[in-house]
C-alpha cells in the first residue's frame, strides 16, 4: 500500500482563500485587520520567518507591520511597547517572534501580550483555554495539524493518537486538541522507552521532536495516518522531516510531505488567528 499525500500547500491555498473573504467582508464594514510582529535582534531564520508571515498578511488582504529592534532592546522597553499594542484598538494580533535575545525572558514577555491578541496562542491564558475547552487562540502548528486531520474526514473519536513531542507549542496543545475530538491520546517524547511499543497502537501518529528518522517504516501500523512537524535537514542538506518519508508512506494510510505539509498549514493558522481576532474584537 502507498499512502495518500495529505497536501499542506494546496490546503494551505483554500484557507486563504477563506481568510481573505473574511478579510474583505471586514473591511466592508471599515475594519482592517491588523498584525504587529514584533522582532528584536537579527537572527537569520527569524527574519526569513517574520517576512513570510508580512507577506502571507498581506496576500491575504490583511495589515501587517514588522516592528523591527536592536538585539540591545532593553526587556522593559519591549513590555512598554506591548503595553502599547495592547491598548491599541486598531492592532487586533500581536506576535513577538521567537527566539528573544538572551537577557530576556521569553516567558514574561509572552504573558505581557493581552491574550485577545495573542494570534501565536502561547499564552498562559490561551493554553488554559485550551485545556478547558474555551473560546482562545490555538497554537498554529497543532491547530494546523488538525485541520488536515479534518480534511482527509478523519473522526478520531475512539481513535489511539500518538503524538512524540512535548513542546508547549506543538506536543502539548496537539494532545490537548485530540483529546477534545475524543480521542485517546499517548504523549512520547525523547525519553520514552520502546517508542515503536507506542507506535505501532496509534492510528494517528504526529511526530514533532526536530530529529531525522524518528519514525520509520516497521514503527507504523498499516493504514495510519502520520502527521510530520519536523523541520530538518538531510545528509545533502534537503529539507526534512521527523518521519522517514519513503519508508513510512509504504505503510501508513495518509502520511504529510516535508516541505509542503505541516509548514504551509502553520503559516495559513496564523492569517486565520489573525482575522479571528479581528472579527472578536469588532464584535
Ligand atoms: N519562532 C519560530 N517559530 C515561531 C512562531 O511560530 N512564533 C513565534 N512567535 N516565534 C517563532
């Protein structure tokens, strides 16, 4: 059996598609949707990153404005100008990209975003809306991830779901959304012992630890659906997965490329977080 390709671009296109009608019937109504991206230092990836998403923003029809700060920002600074954002009524989504320069506190800086315009969803508040099931923001990779789970028609209730990675912003709220679609959901991460154990039960497999090869072929049962976040480089320096590609889509039931899977859906999640926030705001 080869697997079908669950396409994150060709998803990715229609949910903009959605996102920039919503965009137009706000603007209709005089409201332009509005991210600040804030971004201190200059990381190499963080600017590539933060580029695409003021293009993705504005493909979509959506104002976005890089906010851009010398590594020397001081924290206080920093809180003061999202103290500002916060209280403006025409900024609707805030996103500080991450990595922050080392004598910050990521942490304190996240908290200091209004959870109203926390469009990354890592805030306290949005993970505890999560857990509970309220109204919040959802993390853009696992919210994107489900959302392909939606579009192959997977009912995961009842299901065994395996997700290997613990991360606050992927492995975490990804339990936490399959676990509200009812299904039984398995944490793995670096430590867990006889990983393929765990595995070879799960009829969802999400694999989001950022090393090669950490799912192969024999760890797969047949018909799965493998969910690949890993974002690495191969040998030759091609972009890669966490999941052995070729020798899992001989196995699995559905299996998401590296590039064209998971990271187009990432960046489509925040331009829907985006006009969300921008739709609650204006009531
Ligand atoms: N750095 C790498 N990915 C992300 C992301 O999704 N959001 C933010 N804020 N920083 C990042």
């Amino acid at each position: 059996m080869t697997a079908q390709i669950i396409d994150g671009n060709a998803l990715a296109a229609r949910i903009r598609a959605e996102v920039q009608g919503r965009t137009d019937a706000l603007k209709a109504r005089g409201i332009v949707p509005h991210l600040v991206i804030v971004l201190v230092g200059d990381d190499p990836a963080s600017q590539v990153y933060t580029k695409h998403k003021v293009n993705d923003s504005e493909q979509t029809g959506l104002k976005a404005t890089l906010e851009r700060y010398p590594a020397t920002l001081s924290e206080s600074d920093l809180l003061e100008r999202i103290r500002v954002l916060n209280g403006d009524s025409s900024v609707h989504g805030i996103l500080v990209q991450l990595p922050l320069p080392k004598h910050m506190d990521a942490h304190k800086v996240i908290e200091a975003i209004s959870p109203a315009k926390d469009v990354d969803g890592f805030h306290v508040s949005s993970a505890g809306a999560l857990m509970v099931g309220q109204p919040g923001f959802w993390p853009c990779t696992p919210h994107g991830c489900l959302r392909m789970l939606d579009e192959i028609g997977y009912d995961l209730k009842g299901r065994n779901a395996v997700v290997i990675g613990r991360s606050n912003i992927v492995g975490k709220p990804m339990a936490m959304m399959l676990l509200g679609r009812n299904a039984t959901v398995t944490i793995c991460h670096s430590q867990t012992r006889d990983l393929r154990a765990h595995t070879l039960q799960a009829d969802v497999i999400v694999a989001a630890v950022g090393k090669r090869n950490v799912v192969t072929a024999e760890m797969v049962k047949p018909g799965a659906v493998v969910i690949d976040v890993g974002m690495n480089r191969n040998d030759a320096g091609k972009l890669c997965g966490d999941v052995d590609f070729e020798g899992v889509k001989q196995v699995a039931g559905w299996i998401t490329p590296v590039p064209g899977g998971v990271g187009p859906m990432t960046r489509a999640m925040l331009l829907v977080n985006t006009i969300e926030a921008a739709q609650r705001a204006s009531g």
